[in-house]
C-alpha cells in the first residue's frame, strides 16, 4: 500500500509530528507485521525520528540546525538562496523506515516521526508505503 500525505508547513523551519498519520495509514492498509517506509521527494525538507515529548527537542534541533547551516552566506553560489535548505535537507535524510508489529509502529517511547520543512512555508507531501513481511 502506498498513500501520498498532504503536509502544510507554516515557517520556515518546521518539524510536524507526523507518527499519527502514519500509524493511520498502517491501519488502513491492514498490516499487522511489517515495514513502513516514509519518503519525502523534496530536496528542501526531509524525515526524522526523535523525541517527540519535549517541544524543546523540536527547538533546539532547529536552532542547532541554523547554527551549523546559516540561511545567509558569503560563500553560498546557488542562485536560489535556500542553500541552507538543502544543506539541511540532506544531514536529516529523505526517508525513515519503521517495523511493524501487531499493527502498531515499533517506536521508543518518547519517539515520533517528523517532517522537516527547511524552505517552508509550502505545501508538501510525503509518501508512507507499507510492506507486509
């Protein structure tokens, strides 16, 4: 099963707990045992697993984030300006996959699975596809 998800991101720099909708869409496809995969086919955001207690995680990555890749630098050369974006696009990675058991995501207790806008706001999308197995 794959199911393509809407994303509306707000700022600019954006985590969205997504673990929600993603275990919808474990639901939906049946899967009691398995694998999900979750992928974002855009080059200025991508997926990560962390903590999803604390929104001072979600904080503190992004500030850390713009720390280590600044929006604006002398040395930048992409005509765009959101070379930052793409920096931090590819340090979180593109997709996640998660195991599945008795229909439920295998998560830490404390994780959740994000969807990092790094050139927002935007309207975006992510794909979750479900394997049995």
């Amino acid at each position: 099963m794959l199911k393509k998800l809407a994303i509306t991101t707000g700022s600019r720099d954006e985590m969205k707990d997504m673990t929600e909708e993603v275990q919808q869409v474990v639901n939906e496809s049946g899967v009691q045992s398995g694998v999900v995969y979750i992928y974002c086919a855009h080059t200025t955001a991508g997926i990560t697993i962390n903590e999803n207690a604390d929104p001072d995680v979600k904080h503190d990555m992004l500030m850390r984030w713009d720390e280590v890749y600044p929006w604006h630098h002398d040395k930048y050369r992409h005509v765009e300006g959101n070379t930052a974006a793409h920096l931090k696009a590819s340090t979180t990675g593109a997709s996640q996959m998660v195991i599945i058991e008795n229909g439920k995501l295998i998560l830490g207790t404390w994780q959740g699975i994000y969807f990092c806008e790094f050139d927002g706001p935007r309207q975006r999308h992510a794909y979750v596809k479900v394997i049995e197995g």
